[in-house]
C-alpha cells in the first residue's frame, strides 16, 4: 500500500528546504521500508542543497539514520519487520570484483532501492546518498539495513550510519592504528573526533589533535585527545614531531580535505608511517608534492572511503562497545531538533560555524 508521509526536501540550488508530502511505495524485491527514528545533520546533506553534489534536483535530504523495518520486499532474508536497524550508504552487491577478492567494504557496485519515491503530483525524487531519510518513513535497498541492538538509542546510533562511522573507520579500518601508536588527527568536527575516539579503542597511547578552532580542542579532548595543537598560533608539523620525540606520528588522519592540511598530514608523520584521507576535498583542488619526498619517506598514503567499513561486520560491533560504555557516541549528538524545515535551515548554520558536533532530527 503506497504511504503518504512527511519529508524534508531541497527542490533546488541553494533554495531553502522544505516540508513535503512524500509518496513511499510499497517494498519491491530487494527493498525495505524503514520507520525513521532519528538522523543527523550532515556537512554532505548541505552539499545536496547547494548542488555541490549534483543538479537532481529535488532532494529527498538526510542520510545518517536509524529506525524500524515496517515492511520488506520479495526474497529479504538479511532483515525482518521490527528489526532495529542502522542505515547505510553503501549495500554491498557481493559480486563484483572487490567482493570476489573478499574486501567488500571496497564494493565497487553498490546500491540503492530500484522504486522512487515521489512527490504527489509524481515528481521523482533523488534521496541523498541513496537513503533519504529527513522524512517519516523511506524506501531503501534491504543491504542498506543493518540489525543492531535495539536498546541502543535511536539519536546514538545513526550516526554510525555516516560520519562518525567515517572517523571511526578511517582509524581502526584504514589507519589500522595499533597498541602504542602515536597518532595525529588534523580536524576536529565530527569526523575527526571520531577518529580520536578510534585510536583510543584500538590503545594509542598518544593522540594529538590538531585544529584551528580552541573550542574544537576542547571537545577533542573530551573525545580521547592526550595533547592538543592550536594550528592558527604554531606551525602543526613542528608541533606534532616535538610531541613524538622530533620523528612524527605513527599514523596521521586528515579530516578535513584540503591541500594545504594534507600536507600538513604528509610532513607530520614518522617515517614509513600512514595517512589517511578522510576528509573530503572539491573537484577544483590539486596536491603538489616532491615525488622525493613520496619514495623518500615511505609508508603509506590512503584514503578511506565511508571508514573502509563494512556495515554488517562493524555496526553491530560498535554498538556493543556503545553498550558497554566503551564509545560514547551519546557525546557526538550536540542537540536534537523536530523534523521541520526551519529547524533543519537553523541546524545547518549551527553546522557551518561549527558550534555542534551533530545536531539529530528526533521523530
């Protein structure tokens, strides 16, 4: 039976968001319809909305979500009605080369519901990141779907659908930091306190935030930072060598995508040491680096996409140690708003001055 429900929706560049009737079909094969519950507000939903992503126009906005299978289509085994579940991005296809080789989290084929979701007078709407989920109910691919425990809450887990999963990733997954490793993460929103609170859970002993901002060292620290650099006062790369014995991190996370911080990421590692883009960059940027300096120095350069995870395998792991009281997502979510198109305009200004780490949209 096709739903008629609330949905917020950026009809097109740079317009203000709206509240819409949204028209979810019925699950087809494959698909799932989930009960939203709760969803960040993400740097990439407002990319959407400034058409820095694309022009389909209008977007179904929000990405970063957690909720309830209301129901599933033909041929769904992996999840049921009133299953707890997480979404994601990327729904492994479990046949293409990377998932052939046994590395799914590099799916190089992954996917999203065949159905749309529409406007009512039909209108097709493009869902951010292939969920859409600023809206009470959404049609999703049934790999989108992850079952965690559902004592977790809703606000909490979520993000894990997204960006802190990201700076969770992009340290235990692709950093692969190690008892005793010294790391240094440049950029301390979200995604990069994330990263802090990865290299706590996998035992650095020395983790170094770097960031423009002195209120983002302070919740840094919060988040697991042993040492703290103010990088508008101090040169970061003497800085994060003098805090290492004048040889650099083990690994150094750049969480914020621009050249002249990646650089910054390159020269503050130790030898044959790693970095780890996580940070995303636009179309326009370009790196320039003595190649010299690239043999030179060894070890690895990596970028790490969506935290190279694996939803299946890491979200309910993470939400186990959430349970436990050994990761704090409860400390990522700065506030939590109504789903309302003025309250969403109001987070995304809050997000751009950096005053809160994730503000959730509660339903």
């Amino acid at each position: 039976m096709v739903q008629h429900v609330r949905g917020l929706v950026a009809p097109g560049r740079d317009e203000p968001v709206r509240m819409e009737t949204v028209v979810v079909p019925d699950p087809g094969p494959g698909e799932a319809v989930v009960a939203v519950q709760a969803c960040g507000v993400c740097h990439t939903d407002l990319h959407y909305k400034q058409g820095a992503i694309n022009d389909e126009f209008p977007f179904l906005l929000g990405h970063e979500a957690a909720g309830v299978v209301e129901a599933v289509g033909e041929g769904v085994t992996e999840v049921a009605a009133d299953d707890f579940v997480i979404l994601n991005w990327r729904a492994v296809c479990g046949r293409c080369r990377a998932c052939a080789r046994g590395r799914p989290w590099y799916c190089f084929d992954t996917h999203n519901a065949a159905q749309p979701m529409t406007l009512t007078d039909g209108t097709v709407l493009s869902p951010a990141l292939g969920v859409g989920a600023f809206v009470e109910k959404t049609l999703v691919a049934a790999g989108q779907c992850t079952k965690v425990d559902p004592a977790a809450a809703p606000a909490a887990a979520g993000l894990l659908g997204c960006g802190v999963m990201a700076g969770l990733g992009a340290a235990l997954n692709t950093g692969q930091v190690g008892r005793g490793d010294s790391v240094a993460v440049i950029g301390c929103g979200g995604v990069g306190d994330a990263a802090i609170a990865g290299a706590r859970l996998a035992g650095a002993a020395r983790i170094i935030a770097v960031d423009i901002d002195p209120r983002k060292l302070t919740t840094a620290r919060a988040m697991g930072a042993t040492h703290t650099v103010d990088s508008s006062a101090q040169d970061p790369v003497a800085a994060v060598r003098e805090l290492t014995g004048g040889f650099g991190a083990d690994v150094v996370i750049e969480a914020v995508g621009r050249p002249e911080t990646y650089e910054q990421a390159f020269y503050s590692r130790d030898l044959a040491g790693t970095v780890v883009l996580v940070g995303v960059p636009t179309p326009e940027m370009t790196l320039r680096l003595p190649l010299l300096d690239v043999f030179g120095r060894g070890g690895a350069l990596k970028s790490s996409w969506y935290g190279d995870c694996l939803p299946s395998r890491d979200f309910p792991m993470l939400i186990d140690l959430y349970r436990q009281g050994r990761l704090d997502l409860d400390a990522f979510v700065s506030e939590t708003i109504a789903l309302g198109d003025g309250e969403l305009e109001k987070a995304f200004g809050r997000m751009e001055a950096g005053e809160v780490l994730r503000s959730v949209v509660v339903l």
